[in-house]
C-alpha cells in the first residue's frame, strides 16, 4: 500500500527522499519491491507524507514487513494502538521465530496482551513477570513497565512508585528511536498516575500527561492523560477539573469503550458532588457505594444516613463518606489511613481537607497524612 502511494506523489524519489531523510537509493529499492524500507523509514515517511493515514498505513507495513528487526517494533506498535487481533498473530508467529530474539520479544509481548485483553489478572501476570527471565535489554525495560502497569491496576501507587524508579533514565539508554520513544510514552503514563496518586504531586503529574497528549500516542493513551488532568484539578480548579474528566469521557466516547465512559461519569459525579453542583439526575449513573455522598450532597442527610446501611464495602471513600453523613472525625481519620494504606495520597485529600475544615490539629492530621 506505501509503495503504491508514493508511486502515485507528484514528486521525483530524491525529492520525497531529501524530504524524509532517508537514502534515495534505499527509497528506490523499496518503491521498486527490491528490498524492504526499516521500520523507522516506513514510520518517518508516512509520519511525514501521509500522516492522516499513518495507524492504517502502519498496520499494512506491519503486517507484512519480514526483517525480523521490524517484526519486533511491529509488536509494540501494535500493542502501543491496541491493535490486538494484529498483535495476537503477529505474537504466535514470532513465538516460533528461528530469531531468539524475536521469540524472546514475543514472550514479553504476549504478556503485554494478556493485560491489554484482560485474560489475566493483575496478580496472575505479576507472578509469570517476576518469573520471567531476559536478555535483551529493551525487554527487561518492558518487563519493568509492566510490572509497574500491573501494580497501577491494584491500586498499589507506593510499590508502583518504587519499581518505576530509574526508568527515565533507562530508556534514555535504549537505542532504537522508535522504542525509545514509545516505552516513553509508557512511562509518561505511568509517571503522570505515579505523582498524582503516590506523591499527591498533581503539578508534575500534568506535565507528564501533556507529554502524552503532544506525542505519537493513540487516543487510548490522550484520552487517559486527560483524565488524569481532569482528577489533578478536583481539589483546586472545578471548572478545569470537569473540562479535562469531559475530554475524557468524549474521546473514550469516540474510541467506543462504554467501560471507561462509565467510569468517567462517577469521576464526574464525585467531582460535582465535591463541588456542592449534584443533581438528582446524577441517581442512575451513581455506583450504589456512591449514592450516600451524592443524597448527602443534595442535602437529604436522613437519606444518605439510610443508604450507609447497605455498603458493604469498606475503603477510603466509604470511610470519607460516612465521617461527612454522620459528622465523626474517626471515620475520617479512618478513610485517611486507608487511603494511604493504598499509597494513594491524592485521594486521601478528600478527609485530610475534611478534617482541616472541620478544625482538627494541622499537625495531627499532615503525620497521619504522610
């Protein structure tokens, strides 16, 4: 499909080979069908001459590239557009890759799939990663991606924290281009939920969810940098604070997973209610858990005492809400210690702030915090 479209531009092969930098001589061969272009080539030249097209243009080269060099960025381009039914395939060929290498990146990879599919959970693929064993360096980097991936899917934001440690400066060692830049934008997404949750840091967590929003990434990857954005703000900006959770929750919309746009309408939810701005509408979106806080928002205490009955689960939230419905600070200071249990410092500012306001001892309540 490339070679025809560059066949087709109004451009002499030096022309377009001066534009992409890339060698005339390499172009030519490979708009002749002689030799294949690298995966890096391919990617620079749609990049640059047909960037409309590039997922669709990316797929075909990846789908039918040989060099087993190319093979190998093939997965990760795959896996980094969520283009899974072309990863899966492309993972049980290169299983079987007389290149070690290769079977050694589809090892790491399938991995990798199993988290993006959900076939496992995060538990089960922690112990197959801590169990597996590899030389190449790109996929001990990938590994350690994952880990920290699997560890943000349990909500352990301090172990996450200390596994990710050194990343940064790892992948500034890796040396192809390509996947430097993706395992970046890996990290970019890690780092941007490490500091918001771990550290309480939303500041920096920001900065790392724009490096996400301005690179190559997919919408998947824009759309979760947003949402962080939009829960960095719950605290200090309402009106940001629902403009990124929006952008969010539209282009998971467009993307089409119902999954995420539920869960950005409870995110919205809590935000409003936050913000004393619930409405009664808000009822069918609401978890059950929920419904408390937002009756306790809408200002009909007796209901939300009512409703705290029937939670059954005891976590930070529901600690939060019922120190707020029933008006005891221990609960609050329950929801606190939880929250931090957890590692998640952000959200521990729902009854830290709480009990500020509430008058508490400024001291007693940052040593609980920290």
């Amino acid at each position: 499909m490339l070679r025809e479209l560059l066949k087709e531009l109004p451009y002499d092969l030096n022309e377009i080979a001066t534009k992409v930098n890339i060698s005339p001589s390499a172009l030519s061969k490979y708009v002749n069908n002689i030799t294949e272009v690298t995966f890096i080539n391919a990617f620079n030249i749609i990049q640059s001459l047909f960037p409309d097209r590039e997922i669709e243009l990316m797929v075909d080269y990846c789908s039918n590239t040989l060099r087993p060099e190319n093979l190998r960025l093939s997965l990760e381009y795959f896996s980094l557009h969520y283009k899974l039914q072309n990863l899966e395939a492309l993972i049980r060929s290169e299983l079987n890759s007389h290149n070690q290498t290769n079977r050694e990146w589809a090892q790491v990879y399938q991995l990798v799939y199993l988290r993006q599919t959900g076939a496992k959970t995060s538990k089960e693929l922690l112990k197959e990663i801590r169990f597996t064993r590899v030389k190449d360096y790109s996929m001990m980097i990938m590994l350690r991606l994952l880990e920290a991936y699997c560890l943000y899917d349990d909500n352990k934001f301090a172990v996450m924290a200390e596994i990710s440690e050194g990343l940064e400066d790892e992948i500034r060692d890796i040396d192809n281009s390509f996947i430097r830049s993706a395992y970046t934008i890996r990290l970019s997404q890690i780092f941007s939920n490490m500091y918001l949750y771990a550290h309480d840091k939303p500041l920096l967590a920001r900065q790392y969810a724009q490096k996400i929003i301005h690179s190559f990434a997919n919408d998947k990857y824009k759309a979760s940098a947003y949402m962080t954005i939009g829960y960095s703000f719950l605290f200090e900006n309402q009106m940001l604070c629902y403009e990124y959770l929006i952008k969010s929750k539209d282009l998971y919309q467009i993307i089409g997973d119902q999954n995420l746009v539920k869960v950005l309408d409870r995110a919205l939810i809590l935000a409003k209610c936050y913000w004393e701005e619930a409405e009664e509408s808000f009822w069918d979106s609401c978890d059950h858990e929920d419904l408390a806080y937002l009756e306790y928002s809408l200002g009909n205490l007796e209901n939300a005492k009512r409703l705290l009955q029937y939670i059954e689960e005891h976590n930070g939230f529901t600690k939060y809400y019922q120190g707020i419905i029933l008006g005891e600070n221990k609960y609050l200071y329950e929801s606190l210690l939880l929250f931090k249990a957890q590692g998640d410092r952000f959200f521990a500012n729902f009854p830290r702030l709480e009990l500020l306001k509430r008058g508490e001892d400024p001291i007693i309540v940052q040593a609980a915090f920290y």
